[in-house]
C-alpha cells in the first residue's frame, strides 16, 4: 500500500509548484467556505488572542491561515519529487548562528513553535547545520502516511526522534554533540504536570521538557521563527537565547519563550497553527501558580 500511495503522490508533486497552488486555492475555498474545517476552534482562538481586533480582521487573519495551511500540504507534497538545489533557493537562514558553537563542542537546543512551513525548515536545517540535527515528531497511527513522512524528514539528514519514546531515543546522543528541534508550544496532556502563563493574556499550560532538558544538560538555547517573505519562500531566524541554561529556572527558560513567541505571532498572525487547541484547558488553583 504505501509505495502504491507514495507512487501517486510522487507523480502529482511533479506538476509545476504554481500549478499545485491553483489546487492550494481550490482546496482552500472549500475548506473555509464550505467544510469550515475547525473553523470554530480557529476563530475562538482569534478572539482570545486579539480582543483588540474587529471581526472583520480576525476574519481576515484566519483566511490567510488557512491559505498557509493548504500551501503547506501542498509544498510538503512538493517536497516528494525536489531536489536540495530547488528547495536551498526558497528557504534562507542565518544557520551560522547554530553552526558558530560547532567549535565549542556543546549542543544546542532550539525553542520553535508550530509556524509554517515547518517541513520545508527541517529539511533545509539538516543540510546547513554542521552538527548533526535531531527532530522530535509524533508517531501517526496510519502507517502509510506515518512512514512517508518519516522518509521525508529524515532523507535531508534530521535524526527522528519519537515524541512518545524521546527519554529512549536520544540516549545514543546524550554524550554526543547535537541540535536538536522541540516545538515548544505543545500542549501538555495533563494541565496539572505543566508551567501555566499568561499567554495572550490568558491562563496557558506549557509542557515542562523543553526548558527541563535544556537546564539538566546545560545546553545552549536558540529560539527560530519563520517568515513567509512570500508564497513558496520562506526564511528561518535563529536568535540567541542563553548560552548557560543550568543558571536559569525552569520557569523563567520557558517565560523566555513564551514571550519571544507572542511576538513572532503578532507579527506574523496568520503563521501560526491556529487549528490547534491551545486553550483546551481551563486553569484550576490546584495547578499552581500562573507566571508571566
């Protein structure tokens, strides 16, 4: 079955890149005006980011997201059939600021949240780093699709990483140099074994391992945002987050981030993956404190 599949789509990710993004818009008018795929959880969302904004704006922010949600299926789909010199003229990044610590010696985590085009992004950070870049996904449970985007990170050079068996994983890597990708936004399954802030201005559960991993292996911590420069380019911006993690709590690593990421998204709203449930979870004294 899944070479059958991946012969398919290999075959339609050969069509020209403008001729998919006619597909792209196609797609994205049945899905917004028709389908209205999570439509509700994406304009909830808005509203608890941007109670400043008028209706007719957070509508216009989540059109272009989901325009950027469809072109991201689809430039993935591309990703099948393209070779590194295509996609190296469409992705840009300082790469030197990770690659500069190669000398050093030490490893370096980067902090990153869910904005597109995150694919094409991995892929080209495993071609340009000069250490060896480990990327943290979430198993499938369809095995067809779950094993044609295994292929598809991994052919570029990024060493996966089982999210549900990450303790396990890295083991062969601990004493070894590396950089390693942890979408830091990721909800956490269970409010009560996570950081809450203020996100937003709202109560918000953040997974603890990022900042964790980070202080127990006295990394250096990058943080990355990507710019859309225009459709099907984009460029990755890594900035300097602390070069002595083991001198920072927990709390104030991930404080770090979550303001860092506020930024990225007000400046670029409709990168973001609003369809995610950021604020399932509704905060309860029990929790703990909430941080700003």
């Amino acid at each position: 079955m899944y070479h059958l599949v991946y012969g398919l789509l290999y075959l339609v990710s050969l069509l020209p890149l403008w001729v998919l993004y006619l597909f792209s818009d196609l797609v994205y008018g049945l899905v917004f005006y028709v389908f209205g795929y999570r439509k509700t959880v994406v304009m909830q969302n808005l509203q608890i980011a941007f109670p400043e904004k008028t209706a007719a704006e957070r509508r216009r922010i989540a059109k272009k997201f989901y325009r950027n949600l469809i072109d991201t299926f689809i430039e993935t789909l591309k990703m099948i059939s393209v070779s590194e010199k295509w996609l190296s003229k469409r992705v840009s990044g300082n790469w030197e600021l990770v690659n500069a610590y190669k000398k050093e010696g030490r490893s370096v985590q980067i902090h990153l949240g869910h904005t597109f085009n995150w694919e094409w992004c991995n892929a080209e950070a495993a071609r340009n780093f000069k250490i060896p870049f480990l990327g943290v996904y979430m198993p499938m449970t369809n095995q067809v699709f779950d094993r044609l985007f295994r292929d598809l990170r991994s052919r570029s050079g990024t060493i996966l990483l089982r999210a549900t068996n990450m303790g396990e994983d890295i083991l062969p890597y601990r004493n070894k140099q590396y950089a390693l990708g942890l979408a830091a936004d990721q909800n956490p399954g269970h409010p009560a074994s996570a950081w809450w802030f203020y996100f937003f201005g709202k109560p918000t559960p953040f997974v603890k391992g990022p900042a964790k991993n980070a202080i127990a292996n006295n990394t250096i911590v990058v943080f990355v945002s990507i710019t859309k420069v225009k459709r099907g380019y984009y460029n990755v911006q890594f900035t300097h987050a602390t070069e002595e993690a083991r001198q920072m709590t927990e709390q104030e690593l991930t404080g770090m981030f979550i303001h860092y990421l506020e930024d990225v998204i007000r400046d670029q709203p409709a990168m973001w993956l609003w369809s995610h449930r950021r604020w399932k979870w509704e905060y309860k004294e029990e929790y703990g404190k909430i941080y700003t």
